[in-house]
C-alpha cells in the first residue's frame, strides 16, 4: 500500500506543469542628450516588464542621488536590488532591480 501512494505521489509530482517563464527585461539609460520626456518614454516603456536595467551617465553632479531616486519610485524594494558605481572605462552607475508594480491601492 505504502508503495502505491508513492507511485501515485511520484506521478503527480512530475505530471504537475510548473509555470516557469522568463522574466522580461527592460533597459533604460539616461545620458546626457536624453530629454525628460525621453526617459519617461523609457520607464513607461517598463511598466509590462517584470525586471528592470537602469544607468546613469556619471558625468551628471548628482548622478549617484538620481539613480537611488529612480531605484526608490521604480524598484520592488521588497526584493534585491544591485547597485554598481562607475569605474575606470565604465562612466556609469548601474542598478538591476524588479519593477514595482504600480496598481491602485
């Protein structure tokens, strides 16, 4: 008996579909000839992605501050966000997070 209801458990398991699918990514980057209204074609672009990609051209003042805003009002802050500064060769800060869902409360 006790081998038949693991056969039976067994089949159940592996018959279940998981609903496993890609995540969709979406990629925004604010250089210095991008437009306010450019970038927020970017992020509205964003709103049917479940992950986000976003930089920063470093030669902004107060580039590091503009991108923890940005992370703040777009990211999931529930989940991990990965934040990197700029490095020799490499003139931006990045940040990979989850896009937060904006619904209506």
């Amino acid at each position: 008996m006790r081998k038949l209801f693991l056969t039976i458990l067994v089949t159940l398991f592996f018959c279940i579909p998981f609903n496993v699918r890609p995540g969709n990514w979406c990629k925004v980057i604010y250089n210095k000839d991008t437009s306010e209204g450019n970038l927020q074609n970017q992020l509205s672009k964003c709103k049917n992605s479940d992950n986000m990609f976003l930089a920063i051209n470093s030669g902004f003042a107060n580039a590091g501050h503009l991108l923890n805003s940005m992370v703040a009002e777009n990211c999931d802050l529930n989940r991990k966000v990965i934040i990197t500064k700029p490095r020799s060769g490499d003139p931006y800060f990045t940040s990979v997070c989850e896009f937060r869902r904006h619904n209506l409360r």
